[in-house]
C-alpha cells in the first residue's frame, strides 16, 4: 500500500517571502502529478507516495527553480532562494477600473469604494447605493424580496427595525470592502427571512501592515449632527487585530401626516418630533496563528444609542361638514436607552492539503432597551381656546433579549463533487415589560389592565448539507438541503395566557448556472424560506404612541414561508435580464386599522395573506468612456395577494415601475463626482396603496496626499422627495392615508485621513477571513 509523505518548504527573493509563486510535482516522464501557489509568507506543503518525481517553481520575473525529490521520508527542503530574472521588466503599470457589480452563481457582490456618494457615510448610505436594495421607514428589503437579514462578516446580526437601523449607522462605509446581495441564500446560511441576506465585508487590512483610518462627518438638514469614526488595523506575524469606535451628536427632525377619514369626519393629524441621534459604538477582532493550518480569534461588538426626542402631535378634527370643530394637541418627551452586545469565539482549522476546513463558533448576543414616553393630550376650540385635558399618561416599556449560539462548518471537497456540511443549536430568550400610568391627577397611578410583562423563549435546532458540482466547463449545480426544528413559549403574565409552538421544516435550495460563452451566460436558483415574527410582535399588550394611538402584538402569529423561484441572463457581463416570481403563504404583516366608536388608530399585527409576487428587470453596468462609469436598472413588478382572514379589507393590486441610475464620473486622478437618482412610480399591493417616491443625490469627493485624505460632499435628495407618501389602507370602511419623512434631504461634508506603515515585517502566514456563524430570531 502506498504511503502519504510530507514535502514542504518556503520560497523567497533576496529580500522577503514570494507568495503565489507556482509549485508543480512531475514524474520522471513529465507527467504532472500535483502542485499548489505558496502561501502569504511563502511556504507550501503537500502529501506525495513513496518515490521520485521533479519539483519546479516558477514566478513572473524570477528563474525557475528545479530539483529532483526522493520520497522515502517525509522532506523539509527549508528555505528556497530563487533569484531575478535578468530580463525582467523594471516596472510595468497596469491600470484597470475595479467591477462596481460581479454576479457569482448565488450572490450579486457589489464594491463599495467605487461610490463616491458613500463617502463618509455609514453602512445604511452604503447599503441605499447598491443595486436592488431599498432602505426606507427602518426596513432593509430587495426589490422583489421582503425584508432582508443583515449579516457582518457572515454573521447575523441579531436585530431588525429601528435597533438594526441605528447598529449599521454605527459602521463606516469607508470600512466596508463589499456589499454580498444574496437573494436566495444556499443552504449553509440560516433559513429566516423572507428577503434573503445582505453579507457586508468589512476590509481585513494587508497582511503586512498597520493602518489607522480617521474620519470626521458633520450632516446638516434642520439640525445638525457630528459623527467621528476611527478604524484601526494592525497585522503581524501570527496575529491581526481591528480596533474601531464610532461616537456621534447631535439632532435630527422627523415629520408624519396622517389623515383618517372617520364617519364623522377628518381627524387631520400633523407630528413634528425632534429626535437626538447621540450614540456611541465599538469593535474589537482578534486573531492568532496557532500554526500554518489553525487559527482561533474572537470578536466584540458593542452599540449604544440615546435616540430621545421630544414630540408634538396636533390633530385637527373636522365634523361632516368638513368645519375645524376642534384642536387635539398632544406634547411629549420620549426617552429612549438601547445597547446590544455581542461576543463571538471561532477556531477555524484545515485539516489536510485536500481542502477540507473546518470552522466552530460559539456567539452570545444580548440586547437591552427602555422608552420612557409621557405625553399630555390637551382639546382646544377652533379659535385655540383651551377646553380641557384629554388624557395624560406616562408608558414605560422594556426589551431585553439574549441568545446563545454554537455552529460547526466543514467544507469537504471530494473527487465527484465540493461539500459542505454542518450544524447549529441556538437558544433565545426575550421579556418585554409595559407599565402605563395614568398621570390625569398629576400624580402617576398604575392602570393594571394597560400593563403587561411578557417572556418568550425560542430553541432552534438546524442541520444542513450543500454540494457544488462542476459538470463541464459551461454547467455548474449547487444543491442543499437544511432541516431545522423549532420550538417556541411564550407567556402573558397579565393574561395569564401560555402560548407554544413547535415545528419541523425542510428548506432546499436548487442552483443551476449554464455560460454558453463569454457573452452569453443563465443562472437559475430557487429557495424556500421562513419568516419568523420578532419578540415585539409577539408581546400582546399596548404600547400607546400618543392618547389616540396605539400598538399591540399578537401571540398567536405564525411564521409565513416563501418559495422563491429566480431566472437572470448576463449578455456579455453587462446586461443583466432578471425574472423572478415568488409566492408567499401564510403571510404576516401590520394592519392599520381604526376604531369609530372611540376615534382610535390601532396598530395589530396578524397572519392574513396570501401573495404571488412577481417582476422583470434590466440591469446594465457599462464604462461608457474611461472616465464614466455608470450602472442602471428598470423593473415592472406585479402581485396578486388574497386576503385568508376577514379583516373588512379589499385586495389591491397595481404594477409598479422602478428605475435608478448610478454614475461615476472621474473628474481627474483625485477628483470623482457621484450622480444618483432613483424613481418608483405608485402602486397598490395587498393593503396598502403607495404613492410616487423619487430622488435626486449628487456627491464630490477629491483625494489629497497621494490618496491619504478624502474630501467629501454630499446633496442627499436634493428635491426632498425620497420619502414615504401616500401610505393609502381602507379598513373597516375606514380611509387612512399616511406619510413620513425622516429628514431625507441633508448635506454632509466629510472628511477622512488615513495613514500607516506598509512595510511591517510579517513571518508567518497570516489569518484569513472569517467564517459563517449564527443567527438569532427578533
């Protein structure tokens, strides 16, 4: 039988490690039997039977290097010095535009520094630049898709709403390498989420060096707010560690319209809140070589915000005769206090040259928040004379959720097939808290049946198996499978209701890409998916926006599932033709919804719809002259929802266009000028009714110092029209039309200094990019 045995060395120049040099193991014949690219620090190694062969190494601009190898025993060939070709180039320059987008057969991988209107912003302004994705009213979703999850480095991030909105603006995009838009995700990744995964690559730092980038950024609309960030990197033999913090003052203006038509007439009402967006956050990486195979590191994330904000709401109410009959002005102070933790300990090892690796980590996630909202209500006469005090009240909620997480990760390539494989056991906790006192009497006095505690607890087990096969040069499938069982509790402790819920789901995966030639290439994929309610729409009791508003969870919700089947055609990797068409069954959503008898807006939650969603878009990314390069998409999109409850609600549906268009000018070496606009026509899905939402950005950024400083400006919506309008829902015979605008037009100036040393000395091979780890439900 024949023996395994080691061969390895390191090549080097004169003056330092040769990484990517070729080694290619022959037999006497010639025959190639193996070969590899060194490492980062120049070594290699590799298993070989018992015998003889011929080494070579070879690299661009050095003399081979060859040798005749006897294995009997395993061989150490030490330091290989290979010297410079006497003809080599002294310098040869090539310039090249990186690819703004690149398709791969499961994800859009979009490259961040291309924009300059990112420029100083975070990963939100980032994220509202790539193509096909939609930020607005604190969700992050693909045209297509519903919301989408948000991983960092492959991991999730275990927030939604306005906690993970306020946690990506604490990240900088000029941090941000690039923006993976997977809309299908394979089966490695969780199965949660009806709008697939968004993977932001954070920048590692080269691998022999020290960098230290500073960026300060003051934003003005009604108010202003000062950000400062700083990112620092550090890479050295076997260890590489990231130290980030990002601090930020100062205060932002929100506005809401809403109209409801009651029977007995308008109730117009008008808020103008002014919200602080003081927050402060943190980021710690470390990682260490154990040897050439193994490495281990851990990871913190720290986010703390202080959104407070003091509100004012002026309802003018109109009898049938659409006559002012009265003023309803509600004035409150809102306290808000939210932190998220987060911990995370991996050991990635390989455990062969054949490529097998395998990857373990373990995350814990906790997250606190309390709001502390007093509000008065007052009634006047048309004329503003002061008639009485409505209701006066101070509502007091608490989050607090925590989960705990282990993943294993092994990717086994074989002879017919590449494999992966592994498995996950999380376990979350959540107890929310309202208490609401009545503060009418000027002292605060507990109203029982307006407060509740509620506990919810969610264990989730999942295992999975993903294999990619390369059939031929033109057809590669990847298939997998992930099975996951779930069990959930949650208990009321003013209702004295239990409630629980357990459920075994298989989710498979299906890609299939086909590249005719270089001009012509298809890629198909479907995915089925699950969407879980967050801990917040569970919690049963109210939480009282102001005396005439208010908004309650619903014990009883299910998950909803999505199959999603996803066609694109490339014409010679500029034009994409993309077809999508997904059905969604048992579908969850808000439901506005209003009380005539008592004139109150009700914010529930429920499992009512079934939808089939569908479009057909255009994608065209071009340089259509050295010094512009522009990216562009329109798509038509339809849907058919059916209503599976009675919620006194008609269906709508209307097509709906999109188109955006992105371009980069590069106005001189140092000089960039960023031209965006978007456009959405109106449309009707399911229950709401959307009005028209367009946007113009213009931004200029110039380097200064050989690259080491930027400059930045930025136009944000330049017309103030990149905002929710028209937000149109009939129920119960009862019209409500909705609008917000969270302060979409601004200016920011930004400016950023980055400097370090390139020329650390670096001995070993050093860590690579992390690994996939968990996913917590909200």
């Amino acid at each position: 039988m024949a023996q395994s045995l080691q061969l390895k060395g390191k090549v080097t120049d004169a003056a330092a490690p040769l990484a990517w040099a070729n080694v290619v193991i022959t037999s006497p014949e010639g025959k190639i039997i193996t070969g590899m690219t060194t490492l980062e620090d120049g070594s290699f190694e590799m298993e070989l039977n018992k015998g003889t062969y011929n080494l070579k190494i070879s690299f661009l601009g050095y003399n081979d290097w060859q040798k005749e190898i006897m294995m009997d025993t395993p061989v150490d060939l030490g330091t290989i010095v290979v010297s410079e070709s006497a003809n080599t180039l002294q310098q040869v320059v090539i310039k090249t535009n990186k690819k703004m987008v690149e398709q791969k057969i499961d994800r859009l991988v979009y490259t961040v520094d291309n924009n300059a209107a990112a420029a100083g912003g975070d990963a939100i302004n980032a994220m509202s630049t790539a193509p096909g994705l939609v930020v607005q009213n604190n969700a992050i979703s693909m045209l297509g898709k519903g919301a989408s999850r948000v991983m960092i480095d492959g991991r999730i991030v275990a927030l939604s709403g306005e906690e993970l909105i306020s946690f990506l603006k604490s990240i900088s995009a000029s941090d941000i390498k690039n923006i993976e838009i997977i809309t299908n995700p394979p089966a490695k990744y969780e199965a949660a989420g009806d709008g697939g995964l968004i993977n932001i690559i954070l920048k590692k730092g080269a691998s022999d060096s020290w960098k230290n980038s500073t960026t300060l950024t003051y934003d003005q609309n009604t108010y202003g707010s000062t950000t400062l960030r700083n990112n620092f990197l550090y890479n050295k033999d076997k260890l590489k560690f990231t130290v980030s913090g990002t601090g930020k003052s100062g205060n932002t203006q929100s506005r809401q319209d809403l109209d409801t038509y009651y029977p007995g007439g308008l109730w117009e009402l008008k808020y103008k809140g002014k919200q602080k967006t003081d927050h402060a956050s943190g980021r710690i990486t470390a990682d260490y070589a154990l040897s050439d195979r193994t490495s281990i590191g851990a990871q913190y994330l720290g986010n703390f915000n202080s959104p407070d904000s003091k509100d004012k709401t002026v309802i003018n109410i109109f009898n049938t005769g659409k006559t002012l009959d009265s003023l309803l002005i509600n004035n409150g102070r809102n306290n808000q206090h939210s932190n998220s933790q987060t911990y995370n300990a991996h050991i990635i090892s390989k455990l062969d040259t054949l490529g097998r690796n395998i990857a373990v980590d373990v995350d814990y996630f906790t997250f606190d928040a309390k709001i502390d909202n007093r509000f008065t209500a007052e009634t006047f006469s048309p004329d503003a004379a002061f008639l009485n005090v409505n209701q006066a009240a101070r509502n007091i909620s608490s989050q607090n959720i925590n989960n705990f997480t282990i993943k294993a990760d092994m990717e086994h390539p074989l002879a017919f097939a590449s494999l992966s494989y592994g498995a996950k056991v999380s376990f979350s906790n959540s107890k929310g808290a309202i208490q609401y006192y009545n503060t009418i009497s000027g002292s605060p006095e507990l109203d029982p049946n307006r407060s509740n505690t509620f506990e919810y607890r969610e264990r989730n087990q999942a295992v999975y198996i993903n294999g990619t096969k390369k059939i031929n040069d033109k057809f590669n499938v990847q298939l997998g499978l992930r099975l996951e069982n779930t069990q959930t509790e949650g208990y009321s402790q003013t209702l004295n209701q239990n409630n629980t819920n357990n459920y075994f789901k298989l989710f498979p995966t299906v890609y299939l890409s086909y590249t005719e030639n270089d001009n012509h290439s298809f890629l198909f994929n479907y995915g089925k998916r699950i969407n879980r309610p967050g801990f917040r729409d569970l919690n049963p009791f109210r939480a009282y926006l102001n005396s005439n508003s208010y908004s309650e969870g619903n014990p009883f919700l299910q998950p909803s599932y999505n199959d999603n089947f996803d066609l694109t055609y490339t014409y010679k990797g500029k034009l994409r033709t993309n077809a999508f068409f997904n059905v969604i069954t048992n579908g969850y959503g808000v439901v506005f919804s209003s009380n005539a008898a008592t004139n109150t807006q009700i914010i529930s939650r429920e499992n009512y719809f079934k939808e089939y969603y569908y479009g057909i878009g255009e994608n065209y990314m071009a340089t259509i002259a050295p010094w512009w390069q522009s990216q562009n998409l329109i798509y038509l999109l339809g849907s058919k929802t059916v209503f599976a409850t009675n919620i006194q609600a008609v269906p709508m549906n209307k097509m709906q266009v999109y188109l955006a268009t992105n371009n980069t000018f590069s106005l001189n070496k140092q000089t960039k000028l960023q031209l965006d606009y978007l456009y959405c026509s109106p449309y009707k899905r399911g229950l709401y009714e959307y009005g028209t939402v367009s946007g113009l950005n213009l931004a200029v950024k110039r380097s200064f110092l050989n690259d080491n400083m930027q400059v930045a400006v930025l136009f944000n919506d330049i017309f103030n029209t990149t905002y929710l309008k028209d937000y149109t829902s009939v129920v119960n015979g009862i019209k409500q039309v909705y609008n917000e605008n969270n302060s979409s037009r601004f200016v920011r100036v930004s400016l950023t200094y980055n400097f370090g040393n390139n020329k650390v000395k670096v001995d070993q091979r050093n860590f690579g990019n992390e690994e996939e780890k968990k996913r917590t439900e909200n």
